[in-house]
C-alpha cells in the first residue's frame, strides 16, 4: 500500500513538472525535460494498469513496457544533455536512427517467442536482453554526465561549483541503474529508476531556471572559437603561431599542424612593419590569391595585443575575415553608381542637342533600353486639351507591335493611364510579372506581349509638391523581372527625364510669352503708329474737305503713300522675323534671303557683295547675322533709305562685315544709349569683333564689323 501511495506522488509530481517545463518550453531544454517528466508519469501509470487491472498475460506485457520506458527515459536525457550543452548539430539522420536500434531490436526478440526463451526466460533475475538493456542504458546516461561535466571543466572554478545540481541530477539516473542491476526485485527497481528520475528533473530544473546559478545555454571555447566563421589566430611574442581555428586554417590555407610554431611572416610578410609600428595597426585590409577559378580572395584582418595582468605583453589575437562578397558586392555598386551617373549626364545631352522634344525621347529611348537590357520602350506625356482637362498621349515608342501602337493612340488607353496615374496616389513603378495580378494594370499596357515589364510615373516636383507629367514603359521579352535595383536606378532616370521635359516647356513658354510681347510692343510702336498717322491724315484731310479749306489732295496723297509704304515694310519685317532662324546654309545665303524677301520687297535696292568660301565658326556667323540683321532693321525702320550695300570680304586672317546705305543718317552722341546699337556692340565683343559705325546727318550711315576665323 505505501508503495502505491509513493507512485501516486510521484505520477503526480512528474505531470506537474512537465507541465510547468512544457509552459517555459522556449527556454533551452525545457521541452526535453517535460517529455522525459510525462515518459515517467506514463511508466508508473502502465505499470499500476496493468497490476491491478485484471489484464491477461499482465506480467509479460508490463516487463516489455519496462524495457521500452527504460531506453526512452535514457535516450530523452541523453538529447537534453545535447540540448543544453549546445551538441545538437550532432544530431543528424544516422545518430536517430542509431538511438532507435535498440529498442526496436529488444522489443522484437522479447515479443518473438522463439527468442524470448533464449534472452528472456520470464524469471525474476536479469536476463541477457535485460542486461543489454541495462547496459544500453548505462551507456547514455554515462556520455550525459561526460557532456555535463566536459561542459563545466571549461569554465571558471566557482560556475563548475555552482552547477552541482545539473551534475547531480545526471548522476541520479546512472544510481538507479547500478541499483537496478545489483537488486531482483521488480517493483523496487521500477520504483527506484522512477525515484532518480524525478530527482534528476528536479535538479535540472532548477539549474536551468536559477539564474543566479549558471547561464541557461552553457559555451565552451571549442563551440565559441571552433563555429566562429571568421579566421581566429594566435601569435607569441616570438611571432610564431601557436593556435588557429578550422575557419583560420581555410583562408590562409595551411592547417593546424603545418602553421603550428611557424612565423607569422610566412602569411604576413607586412608583420615586422605592423608589430614595429609606435602605435600598432588594429585593423588591416589584404588581398591573397587562391588556387581555385575564383579569383583573388580579400581578407580583413583585426590584430589586438595580448596581456596579462601584469600588463605585459605575451602575444597577438589575429581574426581573419573573408570579405570577397562584401567588397564584390560594393564594387558591384559602384558601376552601377556610375553607369547611373553616365546615363544621366548623357540624357542631360540629349536634351540640350535635340531641337524638340520627340527627338530628345527618341535618343533617350535608346539609351534605356540598352542599358536595361529591354525590348520595347514607350514614354506618354501629358496634354491639354481644354482649360482644367488633360488627356495623355504616346509621344515616343520602340519595339512596339503596330497593333499596340493603335491601340496606345486611342481615347480608351489614354483615359486607363489616367486612371492608373490617379489611384497611384504615392506615384510607385507597376512591375508587371506573372506573379502581379491583383494590382491594377491599365488594359492596353496588359495587351502587349511581355513576360515582363515596367510602368513609371514621370514626376516633378515643383515647390515641393509632386506633379505626375506622363509615364515611362519598358518591357522584356524574356522572362526576367526588373530587380529591386533597377527599379531604384529607372525612377531616378524617370524623375530626371520629367524635369528635363518640364524645364523644357517652361522655357518653351518663357519664350513664347516674351516673344508676344516683343511682337505685341513692336507692333505698337511702329506699324501701329504708322496706322494711326494713316487715319489721322485722312480724318485731317476729310475734315479740311468739309470745312472748304484749300488742301493740296496730291500733297495729302503723298504723305498717305509714304506712310502706308512704311506701315507695309514694317509689316514684312515683322513677318520674317517669325520665321525661324536656320544658318545652315551659312552667312552668305541668310543675308541674302532676308535682303530678297524685306528690303527687296520694301522699294529698296538691296546689294550683297561677298567672298567666296566665307570660312568661320557657326557661333561667329550667328553673331554676324544677328548684327546685319540689326543693323538692316534700323535702316527699314528708321533711315528712309533708297539704296543698301552689304559687302562680306575675307583675308587670311580676318573676314569683315560692312553695311552701308544712302539714308538721312543721325547723331551718333545722342543715338549711342540705344538698345539696337548697344546689342551690337555687345555680339561683336562675344565674338573677340571689333565694332565701328559712322553716320553724318543726310549723307547715310557706315557700320563695319572685324572678326578674327580662329576659334
């Protein structure tokens, strides 16, 4: 009766400790030691179901149960010394199924009758099977107590002293079987195997959650030093080595044995410099060659002096660690960086040549695509259409199929792109795999054959705020999605090519508006003023008319033609200056289509001698032009001149302008604040030119302009 009072306590002693270790179970070895606590609950609980349950053959199931819980109880402490000694990297598919052997193989010959009668032979004493269990047994329980005690021998005195209950909960288990091997009694072997179970548990416990006592996971130097990746070394105040780590002996390629007690100078031939330095290298960065395809290897190697505490110096610590990826990694980076760079400088060049913007994409395009290795490219900008409406249309495209382009033009795509535009409140890139079809993906885009591709908002951020100007499109035909880093590197050129395009309507706009008010401000003070003389004079006339004055009607006439005459060249004027400017032909040809098509229809006879082969550079002939051009614009406007003469010469060195005509001249002092003079003066002096006029009341006006040919 006491005895089953003892195993009641104890089944429920041991459901308790598996459940609080089970609840901890992050706790290292906390899940091993709940299921070796509820193993022993379900041997003692077997053992009373089967005694006092009246179950045929009891004896004989209830002795193969007990071989079974006595080699698993073994085999679960076995892996908690594993576990808390940091060795379960032993573990792997061969060791398990080692451990599984025997207590496989003992329950087959103890339920094959055949072999029952030759290893168990149901007597009370011990059997051969029972003896191998036994023996099975005493072996792991053994190697437990070599891990835990191999585990503490590393450490300090005073933590090996204080782990006596993990030593002796593991020692418990091993009493119990001695015991069980020397006593023939059944129920005090069951109960004394369960009795050291229970106290092994109980130690463990409380070695585990006793903080104060020893670190829940305990390190020794062989799985600190031994699993550090990097390269661990030690060098004596003789520079010799004397210890390395596995991972030291594969980047400097020599083993253990070879390297022990050779000079560190066989691997560092830099060593005498380091160690002699005032102030010692702590850090150093090396280049080594290997044998293999791979390359050169690069190692950075961090030295600390050793010292005792007497604070005297007895050698160096070297670590060792490989950092060929980080350093491929980083010089990946960099070209990548300065093909972005390069990319970007050319895109900024082709803005700056392209004389519009179709052909600044078209260029730009190319680019792109080459340098992502893409197919087919499209980029659609933004429009107005009416006053608070857009529509957005596809301006530039490559690689596309003629069927997608007609579907890209219509009013259906422009207003799914919109819409994309707008939901892409945050204005991220779409990539479009076979991975992404949830997101919205406009129909059009989804329409052209891909198997990947790419859709990025063209964003500028004007005063702080984002506004979105169209979209870039790239595609591949091969299956390989834009990475992570082409997507960074594609926004920064999508952003870049936004405002470029954005700067570029400005300007454009700028322009326009200061040429309207150039035009509107010259209209107004001549053709104009001319146009109101005219309707003065005729009301004057009228008026003279109907009062019966005596007006001379050829005189009236007369003054009438003149100033209609003067109103029409001033009209030509305005309408070649309209026109743009193209000195593709050079110099020579310009002037002599502007001479044909204002002074030749201006009543003036207009005369351009030239050289032939006028040679100089197109920023000189620019400035010549609009020189003559000027000059030819006062004459018109201002000299009532019958005759022009434009002569261009050229010596070796030299090539001179000259603009004579036959008009009333003027005051050089007083004219020479003028703004057409002054923007004269200043083309000449942009071009190294010397400048020269010379003008006399009623006998005309000379200006002469001298440019060097060398650049």
């Amino acid at each position: 009766m006491q005895l089953q009072f003892v195993s009641i306590f104890l089944i429920i002693l041991a459901i308790t400790m598996g459940a609080i270790l089970f609840v901890f179970k992050k706790t290292p070895g906390s899940s091993s030691l709940s299921l070796l606590a509820f193993l022993i609950a379900a041997w003692i609980s077997a053992y009373h179901l089967y005694m006092f349950l009246d179950i045929p053959d009891s004896f004989l199931e209830l002795r193969a149960v007990h071989l079974f819980f006595l080699a698993a109880t073994a085999t679960t402490l076995f892996y908690f010394s594993l576990s808390y000694t940091n060795r379960t990297h032993w573990l792997n598919k061969s060791t398990i199924l080692f451990f599984l052997i025997e207590p496989i193989v003992i329950q087959i010959l103890y339920w094959t009758e055949s072999s029952r009668r030759i290893f168990f032979n149901q007597g009370n004493g011990l059997e051969v099977g029972e003896q191998f269990n036994l023996f099975y047994v005493f072996i792991l329980l053994a190697g437990s107590i070599v891990l835990f005690v191999d585990t503490f021998l590393h450490k300090p005195r005073i933590y090996f002293l204080r782990a006596g209950t993990i030593i002796l909960g593991a020692l418990c288990p091993l009493f119990g079987v001695l015991f069980t091997i020397f006593n023939r009694q059944f129920e005090i072997n069951l109960l004394t195997l369960v009795v050291s179970y229970c106290l092994a548990i109980v130690g463990f416990a409380y070695g585990i959650f006793n903080g104060a006592l020893i670190e829940t996971a305990p390190l020794n130097r062989e799985i600190v030093i031994e699993g550090m990746e990097d390269g661990w070394m030690v060098i004596d105040n003789r520079d010799n080595i004397i210890d390395l780590n596995s991972s030291a002996e594969k980047l400097v390629g020599l083993s253990r044995e070879t390297s022990y007690g050779q000079p560190i100078t066989r691997i560092l031939k830099e060593w005498p410099k380091i160690s002699n330095s005032a102030e010692g290298i702590k850090e150093m960065e090396m280049r080594r060659s290997v044998k293999s395809q791979s390359g050169w290897r690069y190692l950075n190697i961090r030295i600390s002096q050793l010292r005792n505490k007497q604070d005297e110096k007895f050698g160096h610590l070297l670590v060792w660690r490989d950092i060929t990826g980080r350093k491929h990694a980083d010089e990946a980076h960099q070209r990548v960086r300065d093909e972005l760079f390069v990319l970007l400088n050319s895109i900024s060049s082709n803005a700056s040549r392209s004389l519009n913007i179709e052909e600044f994409l078209s260029e730009t395009s190319f680019q792109i695509l080459y340098s992502f290795h893409s197919q087919a490219v499209a980029v659609f900008l933004t429009e107005e259409m009416n006053i608070g409406k857009q529509t957005i249309t596809l301006k530039s495209h490559f690689g596309l199929d003629p069927k997608n382009i007609q579907e890209l033009n219509t009013i259906a795509s422009a207003a799914n792109l919109q819409k994309w535009l707008i939901q892409n409140v945050e204005n991220r890139p779409l990539v479009i795999d076979h991975n992404n079809k949830t997101t919205y993906v406009p129909i059009s885009i989804k329409n052209i054959e891909a198997e990947c591709a790419i859709l990025i908002p063209l964003v500028t951020y004007p005063q702080h705020e984002n506004s979105v100007i169209g979209c870039l499109y790239l595609s591949r035909r091969e299956n390989i999605p834009y990475s992570q880093d082409e997507v960074i590197r594609l926004t920064t050129i999508a952003n870049q090519i936004a405002t470029l395009i954005d700067s570029n309507r400005r300007k454009q706009f700028s322009i326009a508006l200061s040429e309207r008010q150039r035009l509107l401000r010259d209209l107004h003070d001549s053709v104009s003023q001319k146009l109101y003389g005219l309707v003065a004079l005729t009301e004057a006339a009228q008026a003279g008319i109907e009062a019966g004055s005596e007006i001379s009607p050829l005189q009236v006439l007369a003054r009438i033609g003149e100033n209609a005459r003067q109103a029409a060249k001033e009209m030509r004027l305005f309408l070649h200056e309209m026109q743009p400017i193209d000195l593709k032909d050079g110099l020579v040809s310009s002037l002599h289509n502007r001479l044909a098509a204002v002074e030749g229809r201006a009543d003036i006879r207009a005369r351009l001698l030239s050289d032939e082969k006028i040679i100089l550079s197109k920023e000189k002939e620019t400035a010549l032009y609009f020189i003559a051009q000027e000059a030819l614009n006062n004459i018109l406007r201002h000299a009532r001149a019958k005759n022009v003469v434009v002569s261009i010469h050229q010596t070796r060195q030299k090539v001179k302008l000259e603009i004579k005509d036959d008009g009333q001249g003027f005051d050089i002092v007083k004219a020479d604040k003028g703004l057409g003079l002054r923007n004269m003066k200043e083309r000449a002096m942009l071009i190294n030119g010397t400048f020269k006029i010379t003008s006399t009341i009623g006998s005309g006006t000379h200006i002469s302009v001298s440019v060097s040919k060398k650049s």
